[in-house]
C-alpha cells in the first residue's frame, strides 16, 4: 500500500469476527474429508483464550513458544490494514512475544526515518500516541485497538526490558518526515565532515526531498514533483549514490558515530528509491504495469531496509514485525490463479534469514473492516465451504492459532492446496505452508 502523509484522526478500525450459524455441509464425499479435517483441527489447533492486551493470564499462548523456537524474526501480517480483529490479537501476541520469549524490536511497515523520530519522542516522554503518529500512518497510529500497544510500549519504558520501536519502509509515512527530516539530515552532513567535493552531490539531494515533502500530491499526476524533467531525475539519483559512498569513506572514531553514519548511508539508498517510485507512478491510476513494478521496488527496499536493522541495528536481537501479510508471505509465485511471479519483502528475509524467521498470518471467518482515513467499510461473507476459515470456524473456535512448519499426524492435508483469504477479500488457493508457518484465526 503506497500511503499519504495525513492528518491524525481517532478513529478506529473495524473488526472481523467469527459469527453464529454454521455453514451448511455438502455431498456425503466431501463431508467425509471434511470431517477428517474438522477432527484433526479440533485435536491439534491451538484454541486462544483472549485478544485482549489487558488479558495478563498468558497460559494460553505458550504453545507459541514450541512452534517458534528459538527464532528471533517473527513477523505479524494481516489480511487487511482495517481489521480491528487482527490488531488486537497481534498486540496481545507482542506483549507474550517481549514478556514470555525475549523479544525487544517492535519493526513496523512505517517509514525507515520516521519510527526512529517516533522512538526519539517515545523515549523523551511524549504522549505515545502523537509520538508513534511521527512514524505511523494513521491507518494503525489512530486506530481504536492499537491505543493499548502505545501505552504499552511507554509502561514498558520504565522497565529494564523495553520493547523499541522501529521501521523499515522507504516510504515516508508519518508526521515527522515533514517536520524533521531536512533538519536532522542537513545538521548531520553539515557536521559529517564530508570532502568540498561532494558538496553539490548533498545539495542536489537536500534539494529533491525539500521539493518532494513540500509537495502534498507528489505521488500523483499534475503535481510540482512530477514535473522534474528525466535528466534531473537522474541526476538526483546519482547524486544520493556519490553521498553515500562519500559517507562510507568516513570513519567517525567512536561507535556511536559509526552508526550514525551508517544509518544516513541506508536512509539515502531507501530514500533515492523511493524518490525513483514516486516518479515513475501515478497512485491515482492505479495502472497495473506501473503499480506492479512499485510494489515489486517496494518489497525489495524493505527487504533491504529489514536486513540493516537485523543485522547492524540490532543483531542478535529479537525483533517482532508488523506489516501486511502481502508483505511477509514468501514464494508469491506458489499462489494458483492470483498474481503475477513477485519478490515479496517475506522472499528477501526468508532467503538471507530463512532458519530464524517465523511468519504467522491472521485471517478470519466473517466480519467487518474498515481503515482509519478511508472511507466505508468493507463487509466479509462467510468463508467459501471447505475454505481454511470455514473448516476452523466448523471446528467451534472463537480463537485459534495453527501452526504449519510441524503438522501431526493426519495433517498431510494442509499441504494440499486449500483456499484461504488470508490476505484480501477473495480466497486464494495453494499450499499455505509454503507460503506461511503459521495461521491465527
């Protein structure tokens, strides 16, 4: 999802919930594998007591625990950026995951600069829900379900163990980047000690994100930061490349200003991506050619964004990602009948990261959702019969989590192709768990 830098509204994002009434069963053949399913579910899902954060009693989370193990990349996706549900089932998983099993780094799918601005402002004390706004859309910063997370994450600040805040987006998706980038950029390379020689090459890109964040509809036909003729474009482009690799060539004697370095270098690799998308796109087309290739530029940055922090930021550290399932999801191409072969930010971690990662997509039987800042709802039927939702929601589960890397026995059948909508309205078929490790229902 490409997003806007908006205003914040205390709205709240709608839920999808489970329902009464049961679907109605089929031919007798069909019912004989469905009730197979059905037991097997109810023997070996993982009934889930609460969505509530303020629900302390974590017991009924520890199964978690054995499927993840010792794995220190957990990512959180979510069929939609609407789902009330899911956000907070996700954020009562966050407070087991930094409790119960050592995990620190909240990443979100929020902008490389702006978390950092947002854990600054954390950190000095602000309001936590206009500091998280520096680096959060609105579509999770207001929404009604996440406000706990935010008053969770300031508490755990007074704590010896607090869970940090970060992102790893090359889009810039909170208040901050407006506020506050070209002054901290600017003050960090008037001090860097860069050579006279690379003085045009910083100008000329302080010069393309002033235009770009003074511009509102950048991202759209018509506006000002369109009308950089391809030249000029170019230019830019080289230019955060020659900064970078002038910034590379210094060599701060401390730690400290090693890393400060070393997170300007990212920031003007993600940044010239993003400066090149945003030319190259009309989000109010939405045409397709153009809108695939943003999305395939998208993942690849944020996978490159995540392996920074995994690995110079925080290595070693257990970091907990929240991001869209669309997102994590690896092997796109496994999807029968869906999309376009696609490199997803979950194919990048997966490939660099593979044996410390655990992806857990959220889905659900019926329901409702609805995006802070957009307008409408979106109604969710019943699941498709014999569907992933319906055969769980059969199986009598309010909450449930499935894990797939280690089915028992019986569970051949959830590496058989079986529709889900996991990630968007309409059901998608392939073999889950090549796609995911696990699900939350």
């Amino acid at each position: 999802m490409t997003r806007f830098l908006g205003l914040f509204l205390p709205l709240a994002a709608l839920s999808l919930f489970t329902a009464a009434g049961r679907p109605a069963q089929n031919a007798a053949a069909a019912d004989t594998s469905k009730e197979a399913r059905i037991a097997y579910l109810k023997k070996n899902a993982i009934p889930v007591r609460s969505i509530d954060i303020a629900d302390g009693n974590l017991s009924d989370l520890e199964p978690l625990r054995k499927a993840i193990g010792d794995r220190r990349i957990v990512m959180l996706g979510e069929a939609t950026h609407g789902d009330g549900a899911t956000f907070a089932a996700k954020t009562r998983l966050i407070r087991f995951l930094h409790e119960r099993m050592g995990f620190d780094v909240l990443a979100f799918e929020s902008g490389l600069y702006d978390m950092r601005r947002a854990w600054w402002a954390l950190r000095a004390g602000e309001n936590p829900v206009q500091a998280v706004s520096l680096g959060i859309d609105e579509i999770w910063s207001a929404s009604r379900q996440t406000q706990p997370l935010w008053s969770y994450i300031a508490d755990q600040l007074k704590t010896s163990h607090p869970l940090e805040l970060s992102g790893f987006d090359m889009q810039f998706t909170g208040n901050a980047s407006p506020a506050y980038l070209l002054m901290d950029l600017g003050e960090y390379l008037a001090g860097a000690g860069l050579p006279p020689d690379a003085a045009g090459a910083a100008a000329r890109v302080m010069n393309a994100l002033e235009l770009m964040l003074k511009d509102p509809s950048f991202i759209v036909n018509g506006s000002a930061f369109k009308n950089v003729k391809p030249e000029d474009q170019a230019a830019v482009l080289i230019a955060a490349h020659d900064l970078a690799e002038a910034l590379g060539l210094l060599h701060p004697s401390d730690e400290a200003g090693l890393f400060e370095r070393d997170f300007w270098i990212q920031f003007l690799k993600s940044g010239a991506e993003y400066l090149e998308q945003s030319w190259h796109i009309n989000i109010a087309s939405l045409e397709k050619t153009a809108m695939d290739w943003a999305s395939s530029h998208r993942d690849r940055q944020m996978g490159e964004n995540f392996l920074w922090l995994a690995k110079r930021a925080y290595p070693g550290r257990k970091i907990i990602v929240w991001a869209a399932t669309s997102h994590i999801i690896r092997h796109r191409d496994f999807i029968m009948n869906a999309y376009d072969p696609m490199i997803l930010l979950g194919d990048w971690i997966h490939r660099a990261m593979g044996p410390e990662v655990y992806a857990l997509g959220f889905t659900a039987y019926q329901g409702r959702s609805g995006a802070v800042g957009i307008p409408g709802t979106t109604e969710w039927a019943p699941a498709a019969p014999n569907s992933l939702e319906d055969l769980l929601f059969s199986a009598g589960f309010d909450y449930a989590f499935l894990d797939f890397r280690n089915p028992a026995a019986g569970g051949a059948w959830l590496r058989e192709p079986l529709y889900s909508r996991s990630f968007g309205a309409q059901p998608r078929l392939t073999d889950w768990t090549r796609i995911m490790d696990g699900m939350f229902f």
